[in-house]
C-alpha cells in the first residue's frame, strides 16, 4: 500500500486506486500520516475531526478507523491483529513504511541532493530533484490545508517543496542549463512573490541564460512588489546581483550558485532525527530534545 500527500489524498496498492470512503475516514488517515508513526490519541482524532464533537464521537472514530482497516489491508485474516493501522493506546498509528509515503521520499530525495551538489554530482543531483518535484500533484494533503492539524505540516513540505526548487536550480546552472531553470523559478516567485531568494535565482538564471534585459526587468518587478506589499527595498543580495548584472561582472558565469539549505530541521518518518546539511556541531544533546518536542507536537496536533 503506497499513500500520497503532496496533492489530494490517494492511497494505492498493486490493483490501483483505492476508495478511501468518506471525507472523515480521510481526515483520520490523513492526520495518522502527518503523525509519522507516532501515536494519535482518539481525544485528539475527536477533536480534529469536529468543532463540536456529537454523542457517540469516539464510536464514529472507531467505525472510521475500521472501515479504513478493511480498504488498506483487505486481505487480512478476521480477528488477526492489524499491521497498517494499529491500535496503540491510547489511540491509533499508522506504521507505513518510509518510502510507501510520497511525503516522506521527496523529503529524502532533497536531502540525499544536498551532498551530491557538494560532490559536484549536478547532473545525478538535477535527475534526483526531477523525479521528487514530479511527485507534486497540488498542495500538500489539499482538502485538508486549511485544518489546524495540517496546516503546519502543509506549510513545511510547501517549504521543502521550494528548497528543492533552488537546489534543482544550483544543479541546472552547474550544468550550463540556466534555460531549463526558468520556467520553474518562474512559477515559484509567481507563487512566493516576496521570498527575495527565488528573485535571486530567477535573475540570476535569466542572465546565464542570455537575457540580460528580463535578469534585470525581474529585479525591477522584485523590487516593485517588496515595495507594494511590504513597504521595503531589496536586501543586499539583490542589489548586488543587480550591480554585477549591470557590470556584467565576470563572477555571475563563474561562481556556483550559493547553495540552498535547510532553514528548520526535519521531521523523518518514525520522529529519528536526521542530519541536517549542515549540523550544529556540539549540539547534538539540544538538537535531539529540539526534534523530540516538535516531533510530539505534530503528533499531538499541540
């Protein structure tokens, strides 16, 4: 059984599609999914499911998680315990493995980029990022974005999504593929329009490919919008891109693109920490608290 987040919720297994039945039976398997694992009490599953829970609410849970039981492993023996969705006290987990989850690869696939960009592994790192952007069908978990229990989860993969945008782009230019790094710089400012850092790469993608005038027609725009939706100037790094576009200083077809990294640790499936790009060196008793409170807030929906 395979699921899929990054869009509308899907689960498949090795005939196709699945019926998830109703939208409540996908809220519970949704929220098990941005659990990672980890345990969801039923008190909090009632109270992510309705403003005002009604009689009966944890009986309703109950047929939900039943009726999902069936759908995902339809082949197990009656009376057998699950293996999927399990019971836990005191709530339900689901024990997906890692790469059966959309989510969870990309997230590796963005991290397993980093290294290979470091190496100079470009053209593996642009095939890698390829295939995890590919995997994006809309927002993460869709029909459930606007939900307090999704919203932070939705929000981290869409910046994850953005890391991967940039990295992507490092491997393009290191490729002399500026061209091919457009379209999707494109999209991401058109959607982020004040991140000051897609700017960036958009113009700097546009002058290595050639176009000098629409490198600085988009700073011109980058600048217009800081100004109309935030009342600020460009930081530093735009003016200087700027500058050096206007010199068509020899640095901007010579110098890497600066790398992209992780502003935030992740989340792994299972809550295990995993090395960041770039770890915080005697830190590790800090981080390993940092990441085991924020793992149980998502968890528990704190």
């Amino acid at each position: 059984m395979s699921f899929g987040v990054l869009g509308p919720l899907t689960a498949r297994n090795e005939h196709g599609p699945v019926d998830l039945k109703g939208l409540r039976h996908r809220a519970v398997l949704a929220r098990l999914l941005i659990a990672r694992g980890r345990v969801v009490p039923v008190a909090r599953l009632v109270d992510d499911l309705w403003d005002e829970p009604p009689k009966g609410a944890v009986g309703a849970v109950q047929t939900f998680v039943g009726a999902l039981r069936k759908t995902l492993e339809p082949d197990r023996p009656p009376r057998t315990p699950a293996r999927l969705l399990v019971t836990a006290e005191p709530g339900y987990a689901l024990r997906a493995d890692p790469g059966t989850v959309d989510a969870w690869r990309f997230e590796a696939a963005v991290d397993a980029a980093a290294p290979l960009l470091a190496e100079g592994r470009a053209e593996e790192a642009r095939l890698l990022l390829d295939g995890a952007l590919g995997d994006w069908r809309g927002p993460a978990y869709a029909e459930f974005a606007d939900e307090h229990w999704a919203r932070a989860e939705a929000g981290r993969l869409d910046e994850l999504r953005l890391l991967a945008v940039a990295r992507r782009t490092e491997a393009a230019l290191g490729l002399g593929q500026a061209a091919e790094a457009v379209p999707g710089l494109e999209a991401a400012v058109a959607e982020h329009p004040l991140r000051e850092d897609g700017w960036r790469l958009l113009a700097l993608a546009l002058y290595r490919a050639g176009r000098q005038g629409d490198a600085l027609a988009a700073l011109r725009r980058a600048r217009v919008t800081l100004r109309t939706e935030l009342g600020v100037d460009p930081g530093p790094a735009l003016r200087e891109l700027e500058a050096d576009i206007l010199g068509q200083a020899a640095r901007l077809t010579t110098t890497p693109v600066a790398p992209a990294h992780r502003t935030h640790p992740a989340l792994p499936a299972g809550g295990q920490r995993r090395s960041p790009a770039h770890p915080f060196v005697g830190r590790d008793a800090e981080l390993t608290a940092l990441d085991g409170a924020a793992a149980d807030a998502v968890a528990t929906g704190r």
